[in-house]
C-alpha cells in the first residue's frame, strides 16, 4: 500500500487540507484527514506538505509532444513523457493524411498499444480527418478530405483493433451526419468539428445523439447574431460537451469565460490539442511538408496559420484558474472529470473516491506538477 500523506487533496466532494490518501494495488482504498485515517504501519508513506493532489488530467485530443507524433511507433515515448505534464490517460489523436498513410499509422499504433508500456494510459484513437469540411480546414490539407462514411469507418476500425474511441468529422458533408446513431452504436463518440454546418443543423443532430464539439471556436462558422452556427448551438445546447483549448493562443481569454459562463465547468472538456512539436523551445521545426514555427508558446506554419497546440494539459489547466478565474476544483472538472465521462468511465476515472483508478497528478502551489501516479504507480517526479 501507497500512502499520500499531508496532502491537500481535491475530491468531487470537498478538499480536505492535510490529508491522507490510500491507494492499494492500482486502486484508490481510501481517504480523509491525516489524523483519521488508519495508515497501516507496512505501508510506504510519500510525505508530501504544501503540495496539491488532483485526479490525472485525460486528454481527449493530442497528437503527441516533443517531437513524437502520437499517431506513430513513436507512440511509445508520448505514452512515457506524458506524465511529467499530469497527463495519465489520452486519446491519441490523427491528423489529416492520405487514407493509405492514416491505415499505415492505425497499424503503428496498434502494435504499440499491443505491448506493455509505462507512463501515461493511451485509451484509445480519436480520429480527426480526413472527414472534414473544405471550408474549416485549419491546417489541414483539404486535397486529402473527403465524408465519412460507414464501410471506410468500418475499415478503419478493422486495422484499429477496435481501438478508435472517438471521431470528429463535418457532419453536413456527404450527409455523413446520418451514421451519428451508428456510431454511438459502436461505442464511439461522434464529435462535430471543422464544421461549416448551421445552428439549425446542429441541433437536429443533437436529436440524433451528437453530443460533443471539436476545440470550440477553433475551424467552425464564426458566430453571427443571425446565423450563430454550430459555436451558437454549443452554447445554446446543454447536451453537447464544448472542448476547450486554453493555452491562451487559441481562444481568447473573453471567449473561454463565455464558454463556461454558458456551460459550467460540468459541459466544458479541457484539451491540449497539442502539435507533436507541443513543449519544445522556441524555433523553426520540419513535420511532414510543413515548417512549423514555434515562438512565444504558439506553434505556426509559415503563414501564421495556427498549427495545433505547444502547450499542454498542465498549462490549459493553470490557465483556466489564474487566466479565467475557475477555482481549481472546477478547473479539475474540465480537466478529468468531463473527459472520463465523455469516454464513458466516470465510475472508473476522473476522481479522487474509493474504488476509482489510482491516476493522480500532485501539484505544487502554483498548480506545476510534482508527482502523476498511473494505476497506483509514481511514474514521474520532479527532481
């Protein structure tokens, strides 16, 4: 048994100055204040005063970190640098390829994700492209776009293993829209992003079961008071979950506070979409056909086009508290809690109870990692 003593710790409940946090085997066993819980004298006590101990940060869309693509065999070195940045469970996140390139890479990562690893949990793929909208492209080469539909999906999963968890995809084109039920079927999450689609649209698929959005604001219609579009059906409609992109480059700090003013902490998914070249020093950098120019926390292609995210889980969550002023419990909620519910394991991860995976960052007071446990393991900590 592992023991976090002297802890602040952060739980859906209440938070619980100097506490005692008991973790057995990978699971979580028990918690409360240090002077009330039973610490059994075999355990292994980690003392741990001034510090802050909040459920790991789940990343539903990141395409990996210094300079490893998460959608390669370098998958193996994100799943073990992820920690140091609280990260404990991800989703590992496609780009838009040539569909004969994206099968090669399903193939990458299925044999990585076949073998044992230690750091960050990768539970599964999210995949982003080619099934976008010409006209929301983002970066993204919108020669290789084309709808989604149901034998491609079916293919793709085939060579996944069954391992794509999540899809976003522009659901006006090729009336792809009509395999959300499908999908949910599957147990896939169904995501609209880089989307051109109306608010009408919007909300006839939400009657559909579209529940999610990709990175709010970011390659969608700009909002319109008469044509609010899909940002206005995320605002409007309670039962589509907004991701969120706070690293301060991509959405303003006014929009953010829009977003979960409209929402609460509870409607909104915190993400890094972070770029393979995510924490990396300032300079210019070759991926694939692109020269990505790195400066001042913001990664971008030659012409200023935003090229996915440098910063990652950690900074989005600090900014969320010092930048938009969410307490740190409900900064958590966006950062864990939403994303384990939107994967369908909030009575598995995403908080810190009894029973629950024992996936934790410990923080320092200025909320920069100290320590990330995944399945009851210290797998990083600060020297």
């Amino acid at each position: 048994m592992i023991v976090l003593a002297d802890i602040e710790l952060y739980t859906p409940r209440q938070i619980i100055p100097h506490a005692a946090l008991l973790i057995d085997g990978e699971k979580i066993s028990a918690y409360g204040a240090a002077d009330r819980v039973e610490i059994p004298a075999t355990a292994q006590v980690i003392s741990l005063p001034g510090k802050k101990a909040f459920p790991g940060f789940i990343d539903l869309h990141t395409h990996g970190l210094l300079g490893y693509d998460a959608m390669s065999a370098h998958l193996a070195d994100v799943i073990h640098s992820f920690p140091r940045f609280g990260v404990t469970s991800f989703l590992a996140t496609t780009i838009t390829l040539p569909m004969d390139e994206i099968f090669i890479r399903l193939e990458e990562v299925t044999d990585v994700l076949d073998k044992p690893q230690v750091g960050a949990k990768c539970l599964g793929i999210h995949l982003e492209g080619p099934h976008l909208s010409p006209k929301r492209s983002g970066m993204a080469n919108s020669t290789w776009f084309h709808p989604l539909t149901k034998v491609e999906f079916e293919d793709l999963q085939r060579i996944a293993a069954g391992r794509i968890r999540m899809i976003t995809f522009a659901p006006e084109e090729g009336g792809a829209f009509n395999l959300i039920p499908y999908l949910i079927e599957q147990g896939v999450v169904p995501v609209i992003g880089h989307s051109d689609a109306s608010y009408e649209q919007t909300a006839d698929w939400v009657s559909l079961g579209l529940a999610h959005a990709t990175h709010t604001f970011n390659a969608m219609n700009p909002f319109h008071h008469r044509a609010p579009g899909v940002i206005g059906a995320v605002l409007a409609m309670p039962q589509i979950i907004a991701q969120l992109i706070a690293d301060n480059h991509h959405v303003h700090v006014g929009a953010m506070r829009a977003l979960l003013n409209a929402k609460g902490p509870h409607g909104v998914c915190l993400i890094s979409d972070a770029a393979p070249f995510a924490a990396l020093p300032d300079g210019a950098y070759t991926w694939k056909e692109y020269t990505l120019n790195i400066r001042n926390g913001s990664c971008q292609l030659e012409n200023g086009t935003l090229a996915g995210a440098h910063a990652l889980m950690d900074t989005g969550f600090r900014n969320l508290i010092h930048l938009v002023g969410l307490t740190p419990s409900d900064a958590s909620i966006c950062a864990s809690e939403v994303p384990a519910r939107v994967l369908g394991l909030e009575k598995q991860k995403g908080a810190l109870l009894p029973g629950f995976d024992a996936d934790l960052v410990v923080t320092d007071e200025n909320y920069y990692p100290h320590l990330t446990m995944v399945g009851g393991q210290v797998v990083w900590q600060a020297d």
